[in-house]
C-alpha cells in the first residue's frame, strides 16, 4: 500500500539498488502528449551519479527504456511502464553488511518490520528508488508545460552556508550553471568548497532546497484533508534524508504579527492579486495563482567514509567499516528530484480540480 | 476526494462554521473498544472557544452527539456518525463578509475554484471543522492507550518566545497546567503576556507547537510514499494555519555533519536502540521503537480586530471592518488538534502494519 | 474501509437499524448544481415502506436533513452531511435475536468477523442502510440531468413471472404505474398476486430488476481494473440481497456465436453506431454512447413470518419464531436504491473521464 | 485511475499486445514468502496461447522475469516488479486495422475516449493484458496455500453444453485432464467437438466458469460496500469477455421462496456451520467458512475469421477482413485467468480482515 503515489495521475514504483533495475508503471497520465524522449534522459542525467566531483564517483549510465502506453511518440491514456537497468553493481561489497545495522539508515527497521531485507547497497532503501520519480516527473512537466506551469528547485543551504535572498531575487535559469545547482553564483562556490573540504574529511553534511513553482492557475487543492501544501509536504518528505518542509512564510513566519504576514488583495491590470505573498501561493489548501515557493531541509547522509560504531543482528556491538563510494551531500542530486515530485503533485491536482464542477 | 483522510482507519468530515453543525463518519475503528465518552468530550472541552481570557470570547458547548457504530458502549466495527450541532450563531455579523475577500484567508480561492461559497463565518475553510478531527483523535487515542502508545503536543513557541530546551527536559504532565499549554511553566508566562498584549492592539501572533509520540512499537511507516514522517507531516499540514512541518533532527539538522548526526547503535536491557534520537524515531520512513517528535509552525491568524485593505468580488479596493470575536493566537487550541491528527495517523498505520506479514 | 463508495463522487455512510438514524457524507458532488429538496424526499419516499400492501407494514417518515454542503439551495463543493433520523422502532421485539443467529443473515458473520453486534434488527445489515444510498442517487441524478443521463430501474421477474421482453419494448414513464415497478403492466398485476400469495403463506421471493442508463456519453469507464460495468457490477452487488449481474447479452448471450452476437457498426445520421447492442452499451469496459442495460438478481428475503430451525450463539439448537414485520419480497423497494447506485456511478465515472486529457 | 487493483495487496499492470511486454507491480504481498518460480511459470502456461487444438495456433513462451521484491527466493515485502517480453510479433498483419473499428472490440470506445489508440493487436485491450494477473494470481496463491486456502475454476459451459450438476459433483483434480478444462469427462469431450466445430467455421462462442474457493476462513468481507461478492464481482467483470456473475443460488435462485433457499444453521462437531449452502459461502457481504462458488459468464470472442461488415474512422462503410491467429473459444485459457482474480481478492481481503481488531 505504499509504492503508489498519487490520486489520478499515479506513479507506483519498484526496484532496488542492487537487483536487476529500478523501474515503475505511470498510470493516469493525459492521453495525446507527445513525449519528448531526450527531455526525460536529460532529465535523469541530473540525478544520475558520477556528473561531478561533488558527487559519488560511481558511474552510472541511468538509461531508461519505455515497455508501454506510447505509441508513435504519443501517450495513448494506458499506463506506462519504464524500468532503468540496474549496470553491474559490486554487490560483493555488500557483503560484509548482511548482519550489520549501519547507523541512521532503514537496515534496523526494515529488517524488523519485515523480517527480512535485501541489504546489497541499502536495497530498495537505496536513493537509486528516486529514479522511478524522476522519470515520472519529466512526463508531468512536459504536461504542465502545455498548460504555462513551470516547476524549478534549488539548492538554498548548504551546512551553515545559506542564502539570504528569496527566490525572487534569482534567475532560474542560473540554476544549472554550476554543480551545486545554486542560483547564487557566488554562494555556489562557497557551498561547493564546503562540500569538497567535507568529502575529504569522509564526512556528509546536510542543507534545504528550495522550490517554486510559476504559472500555476488558481483552484489546485483539495481541503480539508488533500490542501496543495499538505500534498506537496507528503511528496517532500517521502524523498530520502528529508526532515522537514515549509511554504510560504513558514517557520520563520511564526514570529509575525498578522499585520505584517497578512496578504492584502489588490487589483492590477483588472485581475484580482496580493501585493505580497507570505501564503506561499496557497490560501486555504488551494492555489491562488501567485507562485508557489516551500523550502525542504535534508539531512547529512548517514553513510561516512569513515569507521562508526554500531551492532549486529545479535545486538553485538561492532565497527562499521568505511567502503563503498558515496555523495558527500544529497542536495545537488536532490534538486531533479524534488523537482519531479513537485511536478507529479501538481499535475495530479490540476487534474483533480477538473472534477470540481459538472 | 479531500474529506477523508486515512487509509485504514479513516475520517470522513463535514460541516461550515454556520451550518447545522460539524460532524464526520469514522471507518475502521477496531471493534471491541469501550467508549469512553467522558474522555472524548474532555479532549473536544480542550479545543473549545471561550476556555481561557486566550482565545475567543465565544461561547460553544460543542457537545459531541454519538449516531452509530458504538453498542452498549462498545465500538462494533462498524462506521461511527457523529455531529456536533452549531449553536445559535451571529451570522448576521457576516453579511459584509458576502461580497470582500479577507486577506490571508480562502475566501477567495474557494470562490474561484467552486463559483461559490458559504461566506458565513468562513464556511467550510472556519477552524471549526477541526472538531470532527478531535473526535476521531480521542477515538484513536483510546485505542492507542491499549497497546500503550501516548500521544502529547505543547506549545513549543509564541512570536519571538522559544522554549530553547526540547522535549525530553520537560515533564509532559505539565503541559495542561497553563493556559497556553506549555510544559516549560516560565516560559508559559511570558507567552500568555505577549498573547494578551497582542490581542489587546487587535493583532494576532503565530507559533510552532511540538509533538510527541511515546511507546510507538518498531515497524509503523509503509515505504517508500507512505513513509510515516510523511504522513504526519501531510496531517500536519492539513491544520488549518499550519505552514512548515519538521521532525527529529529538522531543519536545525542541516548545518550538522553526518558524523555529529547519525544515531549510533547500541544494546540495552538485550535490546537494540540507539544513544541519541535524530532520527525523531523513524528511520527511513519506519518508526524505529524510539519516542517520535516533530514541531509544527503555525502562522499568526489572519483574522484581525483592525480594519484592514482589500477587495471586494468585483475587485474593487474596499476596506475590511474590524468586527466579530477571535483568537488573538491559534496555538492554545491547536495543541489538542495537533495531538489528534497524530493519533490517527498512528493508528492507522499501526493498523496497517498489520498486514506487512501474513 | 469499507462505507465508502466511489472515487471521486464518493458516500460515506453510517448508521444501524436501530440507532440513531441513517446518514452520510456525499463528498466530490460537483459545485453550482441547485438541490431540489422535494425531488430528493420523493425518491426517498420510493424506498419507504408502508408505501403498499406488498411492503412491510411499518411506518417510517425517512425525512432527510441536509447538514452541510448546500449554501442557499446550491451544492458549494464540499462535503454534503445528512442523516434521516430513525423513528421510535420496537426495539424490544428484538431481544429474543440477542443469542441466536437468524438462517441466511449476516448474525453468523459479523459476531465471528468483529466479536460484537448490535442485534436489534440487524444493526447495521438492516436494508435501512440502503437509505444513504437512495439519498446519493437523487443528488447523482440531478447533476446527471443536467447533462442529459436519465437512469432506470424495474421489476423484470418476480419468482418464476417473467418480462419475456426487452426494455426496449416498455415505456419506462410505466414503471410507476403500479406497486411492484413493472412496466409490463399485465405481467405487474400477476406479480403482485403471486406476491400477496407468498405473504399471506409467511414465505419470501426473489427475482430480478433491470436497470436502464440512457443519454450516457462515449467514453465512461476507466478499464482495465475500473471497466464500467465491473463499476456497475460492484455497486449492484453491495445491496442487500443482491445474487448476481449480467449487462448486455449477459448469461443468455454465452449460448451465441460471434457471427449472431457481434454489434456490427454503421452511421446513422453522421454518428457511428451500432445496429444492435448485445454489448449493452459498454465495450472494452467504455460507454459506446448506446443505451446500457444490466440485469441484477435478488434472492428471497431471509426473514420469515415463519418458525424456522437455528442454532444460538453457544451452537445450540433452538427454533426462531416468527415475529416483526418484514417485506416479502425485496424487488419493488429495491428498484430505486438500483437506480440509486446506477447514478452515482455513473456521476462518478463521467467525473473521472474529464481527466483523461489534458 | 485504472490500472490498479486491490487495497492492501495490489497488482498495477502495464503492456500492450505488440508493445515491449506486459508486466507489472505487486504490492502488499506479505514478506516472507517463499517463491516457488516454476509454479508461477506453470500457471502462466496455462494460460499461454497454442497449448491445444482448442486455441490459437499463436507461439509464445511468456516467461516471466522478476525484476525486484523478492530476495534469496523470499519475497521482501518491497514491490514485486515482473515483465513477459513480448515476441516478434506480426505487428505488420495489423497495419489494415489501423482505420477500422473491428464489431464488438474497444477499438472505437478507446479511439473516442483518448483521441489515439495503439491498433495493433488491440493493444492494451488485447487479452494478452490478463498476463499481469496471472502472475500475481499465482503469487497469491502461493501465499494462501501457507493459510489452507485453495482457489479453483472450471469451464461449465460451453454454447449450449452445460454442466447439470454443481461443483461438489466433480473431482477438482479432473480440472486440467483435459484441454477445455472441464472436470465432468464427458460433457468436456462434448465442448471440445463443438469449439472444433466453431473453429473450423471461423466462428466463435461464448460459455460460463465456475469457480470454488475451499478453506476461506470466517470473517473476510468488508461490508457495506466492499462486500466479498462485490469484490468477485468486481474481479471478474474486469475480464476481457465477461458478461455476467453470480454466486451462491444466484439468477436461478430468484424463483425460490426463502423457506426453501435459507441455509439452516446446524452444528457439527462442535462447529457451527449451514445444512445448505444456498448463500455461497457468504452472508452479508462476509465469508462464512462454507466453500464460495460463483459462476462468470464469457460472450463469443469478437474476433471471427470471416468477414465482417464494419465502418472506418470517417464512419464509411467497409468490410473487415478475416485473418490472424485467434482462439474460437475463450474458456479455456480464462480458467487460469478466474482462478487468478480470486486469489488477489481473497488473499487482498484476508489482509484487510486482520485489522478488523486491534
């Protein structure tokens, strides 16, 4: 019940990182689309591994192969079956982590809700699940896109180092001019010091992306229970190493006084709209038509190229050993994917608020 | 598609603020539960208007009326109907409310995405149709209370006022002792000064109020969509006010390194846990047997006892009055309803947990 | 998980024989479609007994009350609350069933499947549950009026009486013409003797209702899990006492050839067609915009005004009298919770069908 | 919206007739399964065309691969992704369909629906699609084997020959020893001469299965509407070519009196239990421990090799030509495809049954 994401237009997902791919059925998704094949492998190649020093160093080729629902290039209504084959993992190097339960990871739950677990490389645990969102998230823009809604991410924070500014104060389209995936050209470089000096160190560090999303009409969100931002909250934080999500004005909002957070409606060029916009582009769990920012904040990864502490099965105390090559940092990777997740979550709400009226 | 939540033990809600009342249909609450009805209107008592000089002047009973499901005091497995009836509201106050869109509230997103609205006290979008969720919360923590899980929220924030420590230095039995239910009695204080200050200059005040979940076994979380932080994050998030979730570690945990965070694992008493909780209990998306915690921000309210711009439907500048009785800060009265969305969340995928094996 | 009909027009219902009332929660019900309240308690008074001698003699009111969802005569979008409150019923008639399990009831199966029931007058598996239906359908039907859906519902067998023809050859303005809801008004006036026979000797008979959905546009149905008349097969099926359903051709249709059965299109005025219509207006599970016709059986009523052999719930054998006041045959109330359930599905799937393109 | 089935343990399907496969995704199958893989391939052999003189002369090997959830041989509780690739199809044959609406197919419903469809083979709604069910048929199966649950289906009609007597008459084991999957020896030699005869007219005909499910224990079934025969129903109807469903005394049974069709409760060694099984093995909407037995009605297959008369896209006239490859009979091949359907639904039930209680 639990690898289906979605009301109308439905990612369920499957894969692990070590088995033979990571793949998905999308189900749901409006007939008649042409689907531009290269938007969505250049889409995968921005979470793929090995793009950059900042990331892992394994090499990846991340191809996916379309089994369904397109036909001469254009979706025909019926689901649409992918799957990116996994490449010749060293799933020896797994071995020594069957009976170990490495800290701040799902090996210890997983094993204990399930009573078993497939443990080569964190098996569907794995950050390579995200793939299946990707994918599922390049067909929903290429959807919004018809329809003038623009989806974008960034990175905002790395460890200490943060970004001042809102959104606004950016150009999207400097987004993807250095590795870190950060607007801010100069804080980019900070950020990617950091990150480095971090690497070097085996350690992880954590940070928060950034999300927007422009053109999106009015009337998307369900209340009381399906509000747009308690469904973009809900997508966030099914991504891996999130911990927390805000929109609009969000924590740093609490110490307002309502004068001061209060959107005023004014009209301009005869269309009603707010003269600020402390909502986040959302008023009552429904889109007003402003742009809608929120903010996702990541842990450090758990795994460390250094020794740690932990147990075994037995609850036998013993050393994790450092192998294995891993991200410093999530967030330049994480950027496509919270990306995607967006962009899934408003597609399906644009064609829920279809249904609002006969 | 949006007034129900839940998967297995479900809410399906109803009601405006000036209708005949609030009310809701729960499904797949346990059979064989005794119903104890002097709890479940303890915890509506809790949520009520009119409880301390804090909140509104208003004067509700909001006494829950039981309609089936429930025999000879015990749940039967069957749906539970329930209403509490509205009582003899002013609407006359709102008839100016008709044709204005108060700012920061959905007046008008709901006009544009329904073409209509019951514009009386806010309709639907009222902080009213929060009852119907503390009554499934009481039904859930009654069935929780059995299997020994507890369920606890404070008010952890007011405006600038934090509580620095977290929630392990404070006793939780505290937390009713004041008005603005806070466990940290100093704290408390000064928050109900800055609240009484805040609505004496007809201004409002936001917050963040935390949660805390004890005795949740190993195994709750249905991964990868339904993990269970992003479930309650999507509960969370569902409360009216509400704009930024976190949990565990949050968006403090970003500027850690990995080797500060992850959660070293250890034996106690023969048992597998863990020295310190980062992980706010879940670990990938899986309760891990450790008490689970969060923090919910919550924006100062939008309704104001100060005149305030805006537009009226045809988009013309108007001026908002200031009249009707509010609370000057949501907090007080949401501790109850955080708690409540809490426990059914738990219940429910305590519920569905229960189908991992056969 | 299971008083909850529908995906995105959806009922949720409540309520027992002998509780407070009948109620529910119609969520999904499109915004701006103006309720006519009499049309609503006239389909309602369809389904009331007492309404002729071939119903039980009980008198019940069945006044809806509308408790949210309708603002000034309009449905606003959300959630539309109501309950039909139960009138002063004999409970104590039924304190002799506390420990026996009545032959072909639901006692068995809910005692054993939850540990606990509310006896009185079945509970919850009293055909009073069918009530919310009968509201749903009423709303279902006047925004299917609104795009041109008519749906019906008659009696085509009582016992071994049978409508040799079609429904094509009735006039569907004759079904209410007498109490049984027979267009074949000769074949009625047997049916109501036979009736009368079988009530006068404590016995109960079955037979069937065929169900008629005229006006229904191309392109209903979501196959291949959610085919338009696995949809109708479904919601027949959860009415008490329902046996069996077949649409088109049906069982009598597997004796075919292809040649005799296939429907051969043509065009007919501009418009593709069919020259028959042994597909009963769905293929491939999708409204082909002919009429759709299905068939559905009802067993005999399970209570008798007769003593019957039973065991009580320590395995004892003892003897049920006859006693309470039953119908004894289930078709002529039936026929509009049937078009109950046909209208609400099929609102629910024109809904669905709008988010099949962009 | 439509190409999921199931609540708790649930199959989402993908492919098309000539596409690269057809596969799918099952999840909430319970960890810890022991994976038989050449029961799984025997079961899809069943159902593979060209098994028999009685089906299409088609060859195809239909060897499932899994692709993720399972483990050493043991399912993980992770979703289980599976494909069968398609073989080289003849797509070319089809290139004259590509403007026609074959009679009886849903080539003009999914033409009017999606605006596109993928002609050829039928595409999605070829009966290849039934491939994904098997393959999670039998995995179900395979987990209610470990809970005594056997699942059952035979051909009892074929056109005009009909099976008098019920399934406790037969020999389950008799089932598979011969080509029409007939357990009644004689009568199945009958039904294979006429669907010899059938074929070598190029025409097509239709017939009925009946299924038995032996060793369901009390209590699956969550009423009101998800009844465990609406489930079935549901199930069944979502078959390519199925017309009808009944259960217990089903149509015939509308023309008894209930003194004959109540099933008297009896105990037997120490069990309560019924002298009749009129009911199906279910009451109210849940099993009662006796044997379920429903019957589903199959129309002729639409496909014949003769002509047809037809209209094209622009709705001229046309004639169809008669080629291909097909089966003259669908039974034989749907009894695997029955027998799938209900393993889902009672294995998904059994599931949702175990958090009836806390």
């Amino acid at each position: 019940m639990s690898n289906t994401f979605g009301n109308i237009f439905r990612l369920t997902s499957f894969g692990e990182s070590h088995g033979k791919g990571i793949g998905g059925v999308i189900d749901g998704f409006p007939a008649g689309i042409k689907i531009d094949f290269d938007y969505i492998q250049a889409e995968l190649n921005r979470r793929k591994p090995g793009q950059s020093s900042l990331t892992t160093a394994r090499q990846e080729d991340d191809k996916v192969e379309f089994l369904s629902g397109i036909f001469e290039g254009v979706s025909t209504g019926t689901p649409i079956g992918f799957i990116v084959w996994n490449e010749d993992q060293r799933s020896g190097d797994y071995d020594s982590m069957k009976d170990i339960f490495r800290p701040s990871h799902a090996d210890f739950t997983y094993q204990q809700k399930y009573g078993i677990r497939d443990y080569r490389g964190g098996g569907r645990t794995s950050a390579r699940e995200t793939i299946s969102r990707v994918v599922a998230g390049a067909l929903a823009k290429l959807a919004l896109d018809q329809i003038g809604i623009k989806v974008y991410a960034y990175t905002s924070q790395v460890g200490h180092i943060k970004l001042e500014k809102d959104y606004t104060s950016y150009n999207m389209n400097d987004i993807e001019k250095n590795a870190v995936r950060c607007p801010d050209l100069s804080k980019a470089k900070e950020m990617e010091a950091l990150i480095l000096k971090i690497k070097e160190e085996g350690d992880t560090i954590g940070g928060t992306i950034t999300g927007v999303i422009k053109g999106c009409p009015v009337g998307l969100g369900e209340p009381v229970f399906e509000k747009l931002h308690a469904a973009l909250a809900n997508a966030m934080l099914s991504i891996n190493a999130a911990k927390g999500f805000e929109y609009g004005s969000g924590f740093n909002g609490v110490e307002q006084r309502g004068s001061e957070q209060n959107d005023v409606f004014i009209t301009e060029h005869g269309y009603i709209t707010t003269q600020t916009n402390h909502s986040g582009g959302i008023q009552g769990g429904i889109s007003n038509g402003q742009d809608i920012y929120f903010r996702v904040a990541f842990k450090p990864i758990a795994t460390l190229l250094r020794e740690q502490q932990t147990v075994d099965m037995e609850g036998k105390e013993t050393v994790l050993a450092a192998k294995g090559r891993h991200d410093p940092c999530v967030l330049p990777r994480a950027v496509p994917i919270v990306e995607a997740m967006a962009a899934i979550t408003i597609l399906d709400y644009y064609l829920l608020a279809k249904t609002n009226r006969l």
